[in-house]
C-alpha cells in the first residue's frame, strides 16, 4: 500500500473543499472507499451499485481505469489519480 495523490474536479472538488487530497490505498476500489467514508456526500455522485458510475472517468498517470482493471487496478506509491465528474456546458 503506498500513498497515492488524488485530483478532484468541478463538484467533486467543491464537496470536499479542496482539488487535491494523499491517500493510502493500494486500489481504485480503496480510493473511492476511502473517499466515501470521508465524504460521504460523494457516494452518491460516484458509485451506483458497487460499481463506478458510467458517466465518472478515473485516470491513473493519465490513463483511463476502464481500460485496466478497473476498481482492481494496483496502484503503485506516488501514482496520480484523477477523478472527472461529467463537464457539460459550451
């Protein structure tokens, strides 16, 4: 388990009151839960049924979690995490 940084946007950052956060977590799955347990206004917006919402996108060093392991990507001690809500607007 190392300690990973975790980038929050647009709601998401509003939420918990600040745009970054250092986490330990040694998965996805950890993060979030961490997240949840502090925050747990983010549940909802996050997670529908255990899993992550479609509409969230979750970077690690820049790629994407759906095209890993999703909640079950291993993170490794300073790898980046960035959590997108949906950015709508023009």
């Amino acid at each position: 388990m190392g300690l990973v940084s975790v980038r929050l946007f647009a709601n998401l950052r509003e939420i918990v009151g600040k745009p970054q956060l250092v986490l330990e977590a040694s998965t996805i799955r950890e993060v979030l839960t961490t997240l949840r347990s502090e925050h747990p206004a983010l549940q909802p917006l996050l997670c529908e049924d255990g899993d992550v919402r479609p509409y969230i996108t979750i970077l690690i060093n820049g790629n994407n979690i759906r095209d890993m392991d999703a909640l079950a990507t291993i993170l490794s001690d300073g790898d980046e995490v960035a959590i997108f809500p949906p950015v709508s607007g023009g």
